[in-house]
C-alpha cells in the first residue's frame, strides 16, 4: 500500500468511524427513552396500588392482592419500582411491599442472583436480600464482601447492615482491609445497623494492622459507646502511626469515656503534638463533660494558636458551672468569641 | 534578490521543514489523539463503575463516616449574586457543613449584602495562621441566629488565593472545599464527592468534581432546574470542550492514578494536608494546578500512601465566557498557569520517585498540553504556505488536514458517546444536535484562535510581562420563576 493510498485511506476510515459514533450516540439516546417509557407504561396500572401500599393505606390488603397478580414484563418493572421504594420507606410499608416481593418469587431469585455472572444482577440480588431482610442470605452476602466487582461488594455491606445480625460483623471489618476493600464508609453504616453483639470484633479490628480498619472500628466504636475498646482506644490515641486513626479516636474517646480520660486527652493538647490532634482532644475534653477538665483547659486559654484557644473556652462551657467558673472574668479573644456565640444560640434557643 | 528569487527561497525553506517535521508530526499527531482515545476508554470504564453502582446500589451517603466539610468562598466583588450564592451553598445535602466566605476588599457591597441577608454580628475571633496570610484581617463575623453555619472573613484585597488561604485558616472542618462564588452545586454534590473520602479516609487526600457550562440552563434560587446548550456558538462550543477535556480527561487521568489537575472552581481537599503544604500559592497563575501538584511532591516525598481523586458526577455548574475578549484573557491566563507550574515543577519530571505523575502526567502535560498551540500554530502556518508555494499538492493537503480535524472530531464524539451513555444531561433532542453540530464547528476558528491566544500567555511569561487577571463579565443566569 503506498503512502498516497494510505492518506486516502485513513480520513475515509475516521470518517466513518466518526459516522458510527453519531448512530451510536442517537441510538442510545433512543434505546434509552424507549426503555424508561416502555418501565413507565408498564408500571403505570399498578401506580395506585403501589403508592396505597408504599403509603401505609392498604390495610385490608387489596392493593398488595393486586400487585401480587402481576406477571409477565409488568412483574419485572414491579420489582423494580418496589425495590427502589423499599429504599425509601420503613415500617409496615416496607414489610407489605417485600411481601409482594416474596409473592414474585423475587427473593428466590435474588438468591440464585448472588452468583450470577453479570455483576449487576449480583449487587441487585444483594441489595433486595439486604431490604426484604432475608436472614437465610447471610452466608451468600457474607461470600459477596469478597466480590471481584466493587459495587456488589458494597451491596453486600450495605445489605448486611440492613439484615443486621452481629454474627458478620468480623467479615465486614475484614473486608476493609483487603487488597479489594469494602468502602469504609459502607463497613461502618453496616456495623452501626448489628447492634450491640459486635464489641468484640470492634475491639479485635482495633489491633488490625490497616489504618482504614482501625478508623472504622474507632469510629464505631465511639458512635455506639462501645466501652470495652476503650482501653484499645487510649493505647492508639498515643501510639497509633497514622494521623486520621488517632484524631478519630480521639472523637470517639469523647463518646465513650469516662473521668480517666480526662488526663489521656490532655496529654495530647501539648504543644509537640500534631495541630489537628491537639484541636480534636480539647474538642474531646468539652464533649466528654468532666469537670476536672477545667483547669486543663484553662491553661490553654492563653495557648498561641487562636483556635485551640477558642475551642478551649468553648469546651469550658459545656462543663457547667465549673467550666464557666474556670473562664470567669477572662478577656481576650478566645474566651469573648465563645461567650458571645454561646450567647447566640441561647439566645436563638429562648425565641424558638 | 529578485521576487522570484524570494519565493524559490522560501519554497526551499518550506520544503526543508516539512522534511524535517513531517515524521515527528505525524508520530505526535497519532499518539496525541491516541492518548486522548485511551483517556476516554479510562474515563468510559470509570463511567461504567458508576453506572452500575447507580443501577445497583442503594445510594447511602451521609453514614457515619461521613468527614464534615468547610465550604471556602473567595468573593470580591459578588455583591449581585452572594446572597443566593450562600444560600444555595448553606441548603446543599450534607450533614455537616459550613461556610467560610472572605470578602477580598470588595467595593460593591458585597459584605452589606451578606449583613443585611443574614442579620451578620461581630465576633473578635483570632484566626489561626495556619498557613501564611500577608493581607490584614478587617473583621469577623456570624450570623445572630447562633444556629446558620456561616462565617464572613473581611480582609484587605490581596487576591483570590490569599483570599482562599484565609479561608482555610478559618475553616473548622476536616475536608476544605474550595468554591468559586459564582458556582452553582447540585444539592448533592457535596455528598458526592466526599464519597472517596468516605470510603477510604485514610489514602484519600483529594478529590475534584466536574464543572460543566451553565449558560443558557434555567436557575431557580440558585439551583439549575433544566440543562439548556448556550445561546451563542462560543459558549456552546465549550460545552463539548469541557465535556472531552475536563470531565473525561480527568477521569480518565483518575482511574490511570495520575491526576495532577483539580479545578479550583470545584475541588475538595483534606484540610491538614492543605496546611502541610503551605495552601494556595499566592504567586501562582495557576494556583489551583500547582496545589495539587505540591501535594503529589509532598506525599511522595514523604513515602505516603495517598489518593487523588475525581469524582465525574456531582457537579459544579459555572458560566463560561461567551465573548471572544473575555476567553482571551482566560485562555492567556491557564496556558500562562499551565507554563509556569510545569516549569516550577520540572525537578519532578521523569523521576520515579514521583510515580506515575513524573514518569507519565508531567511528561503529557508538558509535550501535549504545553507544546500542542506551537506544533498546531506550526501546522496552520505551514500547510496554507505549502499550499500558496505549490510544494504541497492540494488534495494531498487537503487529506491531511480532514484526517487531523477528523480524529479530533472522533475523539470529540467518543466523549460524547460516553457522555450519552452514562450522565446524559442534555435531555432534549435540539441540544443533542447543537452539541454533534459544536463539536465539528470547534474546529473551524475556535480551536486556531485558542491555540494563538494560549501562546500569547506563554510568550507574555517568557517575556517576564506581569500576569493581569482581568474581569470575568458575568451575564447572571437566566433566572425564571417556574
């Protein structure tokens, strides 16, 4: 082929490649709106029954019959427009509308779902398993954490959360860790939803050597006032390596933590160590509500970085009495910004 | 010499760079739109994630991970629009927000505005000099109701990245999100894209989010209710622009792991690690470019492990130039930045210490970002000459140049199409066929005059001229009762 031909060649290629991709870019548009109106007729003859049942109107059962009967296409689009309602509603709305579900065969199906080759099936089956509550589907979503896709990973976190039984809580805090991790923000969601039966996973995460599972566990620990960590949590408030690990730590000692806090807090308000650590304990201090954690924070009042100073004085009004008998008479900067945005929200409080 | 003489001169010449150049330009050329072809099959995978986890996923945002985020508004002279602005910024989706606005020296109002919208009280807080700030503090001040979580800084005017830094001085909250006053953010944008922060809180130290061309769309209250193409071709025509290169691009730079580009119109950053580097580079044209690049020095420097992220979906609308005056200045303006950071951070270049942002971002940016206008000016040069000399024949000539503005036409499309699969927010038909009819006109006199504008910022930096900012007119949104 010589040069010349070649240059002929190569535009009339691009040519039609630039072609194909017009067809391609009003094709999809045209697939695309032909499927949502095609969803939407067929939904449309179950639209009262569906926002009866979603409403928590149904209750002599008519409208869930109704849906029941569904089959065919219409039964598909049912299912997704309940599940993405079930996303949405609690309660006995949401009971009745898995009842039409379970009535579909739709749970079943999730079931077998979980190991179906497309991915999108996979995390679909797991967040219907996770929102109808199936207990039996602990073990398929419990082996769905080490997914290959992402998304059904987080689907599995997401639905075990929703089923909430504590006996997983391990595999989701593993699951952080690993070369193909969880989101960490979906592993703490799940755990706050498995109640109290996880302290001790939370405590073992603790020593995990992933700052990511160690965040998640201090994390949860703190929001759910899981005292046994406590002891774990005040050995990382000092010797964790990573920065994020040890401020979050430090909000959570604030939740969880009792008088002899007070003085693992204040060790990190010296000025040697890092800033943002500094701020989050006295933070911590005030939140925690010990009173001899007034003097304390006193001192700090005079401290040469203006926000530690005002985060002092506002901590020091949160202990009551003792806290504002500690900051007294004081001017400056710090103590006055903080009495008088206190003042504003009791002030705002006695109007509303 | 003879006139003949000249021209049989210049023929030669002519002939003799083309011999020189046509290899390499024809390697540069196909690797160039190669890349760009790459980017967007990156940026197409990224998409496809997304789609799937939208198709898939019960959107839970908001969990207890969730970091809380300070919203840093620079404003200087906003008077006609900061109130809405704020507004819209104080009523976005998030659990925990608050906003940091500094008015930089502004003569119009702008602070009376901001006084008079949220009943402003005095405070005498102190700001911490976490990073350095040279322009004096006037005052501080909250809103009387105790509860709004809104701050108003006045300083001396010193610029928009002394003015951000010292947003970042007051900020309280761990994750900073620097915004343009005159932005537009979707109600959950913020949630959006804290996500990667979310979901890895100890790698994440960056993320930005898309902007696209708000021109023409209908804003209500300050939220965009409709997606409309602009009125005028120039605007439209960068609509297609930031489509190809800031939404795909970056995504695609993203999922490669070397991003080194976050818009300071939108971009969202962990506090400390913006306070350990120093914050905004007041000296920089292209502040926003050389932050993240600093923070990619620093981190790797330091043997961190550490992300940078784009987020493509939540989006940050803003209205693009739609006269030639005003995309001249910008144009100068980000070549200028785009030169002068790349020079500032040549010791980064080609090392492996610094990963995939030495070895494979920076060498991009610098041979297809920074060298692009002169090869392109070469070409617009040359061709028309060859063509005026007869040392080139004409349909030979002609081939060429509808094989160079055809691939840049295909990748254009290849954005497009991905485009249309995953986000689609142009839902009308006109604006589809407004869109397919921009991105072949782009290449008819926009693309030459950007790539002399973008040289002119270049020479004028060489040439150690001073960098003037200029105004941005602002036309307002078309805002409309609904």
């Amino acid at each position: 082929m010589t040069a010349r031909t070649l240059l002929f060649l190569t535009p009339t290629v691009v040519l039609a490649a630039c072609l194909g991709l017009v067809l391609v870019i009003v094709g999809t548009k045209v697939a695309r709106t032909r499927r949502e109106r095609r969803t939407a007729a067929l939904v449309a003859p179950y639209r009262i029954d569906l926002l009866a049942v979603s409403a928590g109107e149904d209750d002599d059962g008519s409208h869930r019959a109704r849906l029941a009967q569904a089959d065919g296409p219409g039964r598909d689009a049912l299912d997704e427009a309940m599940t993405t309602l079930l996303g949405k509603v609690r309660g006995t709305p949401a009971d009745h509308l898995a009842e039409v579900l379970h009535a579909h065969g739709a749970i079943d199906r999730a079931m077998d779902d979980l190991e179906h080759r497309s991915s999108v099936r996979r995390a679909r089956a797991a967040q219907l398993l996770g929102l109808c509550h199936i207990h039996r589907a602990l073990t398929g979503l419990a082996a769905a954490l080490g997914d290959p896709t992402p998304e059904v990973r987080a689907s599995a976190a997401h639905a075990l959360g929703l089923i909430g039984n504590p006996a997983v809580a391990r595999r989701v805090l593993d699951a952080v860790g690993t070369s193909h991790p969880i989101p960490a923000g979906a592993a703490a969601d799940a755990l706050e939803g498995m109640g109290t039966g996880i302290s001790e996973a939370l405590r073992d995460a603790l020593h995990d050597a992933s700052p990511t599972v160690r965040t998640v566990a201090a994390q949860v620990s703190g929001e759910g006032a899981f005292t046994r960590s406590t002891p774990r949590l005040r050995e990382l408030l000092t010797h964790d390596p990573d920065l994020t690990v040890r401020e979050t730590v430090a909000e959570a000692l604030a939740h969880l933590g009792r008088a002899e806090d007070v003085e693992v807090l204040a060790r990190h308000t010296a000025g040697e160590q890092p800033t943002p650590l500094r701020r989050a304990c006295v933070t911590a201090l005030g939140e925690l509500g010990e009173p001899s954690a007034a003097p304390l924070l006193a001192a700090l009042l005079d401290d040469a970085d203006p926000r530690l100073a005002e985060q002092a004085a506002t901590a020091l009004l949160c202990l009551g009495t003792v806290g504002r008998e500690a900051l007294g008479d004081r001017q400056g900067p710090a103590a006055d910004t903080a009495r008088i945005l206190a003042q504003l929200r009791t002030a705002q409080a006695g109007t509303s | 010499m003879s006139w003949s003489g000249a021209v049989d001169g210049l023929r030669a010449v002519v002939l003799w760079l083309m011999d020189l150049t046509s290899v390499p330009i024809l390697v540069y050329f196909a690797v160039i739109n190669a890349s760009y072809l790459l980017l967007i099959v990156l940026a197409s995978l990224d998409f496809r994630t997304e789609h799937r986890r939208r198709e898939s996923e019960v959107e839970a945002f908001g969990g207890a991970l969730t970091p809380g985020v300070s919203l840093l508004v620079p404003a200087h002279n906003e008077a006609a629009g900061i109130v809405a602005s704020v507004q819209a910024l104080l009523s976005l989706r998030y659990p925990r927000h608050e906003v940091v606005v500094v008015d930089d020296g502004s003569s119009d109002g702008t602070f009376d505005r901001l006084r008079e919208a949220f009943d402003l009280v005095e405070v005498p807080r102190r700001l911490p000099q976490d990073v350095p700030v040279r322009a004096r503090v006037v005052d501080v001040h909250v809103p009387r109701d105790g509860r709004t979580r809104l701050l108003v800084v006045r300083k001396e005017n010193s610029g928009r990245s002394e003015a951000v830094n010292l947003a970042l001085n007051a900020a309280t909250e761990p994750l900073v999100a620097m915004i343009d006053a005159d932005s537009i953010l979707e109600p959950d944008a913020l949630l959006r894209v804290t996500q990667p922060f979310t979901d890895d809180p100890t790698r994440v130290v960056a993320a930005g989010g898309a902007i696209r061309p708000v021109n023409g769309s209908r804003v209500v209250s300050g939220r965009i209710v409709s997606v409309r193409m602009p009125r005028q071709w120039l605007a439209r025509i960068q609509v297609v622009e930031y489509l190809r290169a800031f939404l795909l691009g970056r995504t695609g730079w993203s999922r490669s792991g070397a991003l080194i580009l976050i818009s300071g119109a939108f971009g969202i950053f962990r506090r400390d690690v913006v306070v350990e580097v120093g914050g905004l580079d007041p000296t920089s044209i292209g502040e926003d470019f050389e932050l993240v690049l600093r923070i990619h020095r620093c981190m790797r420097d330091q043997g961190r492990d550490y992300r940078v992220a784009f987020v493509p979906e939540p989006v940050s609308w803003t209205e693009v130039p739609s006269t030639t005056r005003v995309l001249r200045s910008q144009r100068r303006r980000w070549h200028r930045g785009l030169w002068e950071t790349l020079w500032a951070y040549r010791g980064m270049l080609l090392r492996p210490r610094y990963g995939r942002v030495g070895l494979v971002a920076l060498p991009y940016y610098w041979v297809f970002e920074l060298f692009a206008p002169l090869l392109e000016l070469f070409g617009i040069v040359i061709v028309p000459l060859a063509l005026l000399l007869g040392v080139v024949d004409i349909p030979y000539a002609l081939l060429f140049l509808a094989l160079a503005y055809g691939l840049a036409i295909l990748v254009t499309l290849s954005a497009m199409a991905a485009e249309e699969w995953s986000f689609h927010r142009h839902d009308r038909w006109r604006d589809l066929g407004l869109t397919l009819v921009a991105s072949v006109l782009e290449n008819i006199g926009y693309r030459q005059l950007t790539v002399w504008w973008r040289l002119e910022g270049w020479w004028a930096s060489l040439r150690g001229r001073k960098q003037v900012w200029g105004v941005m007119t602002r036309t307002g949104f078309e805002e409309r009762a609904p």
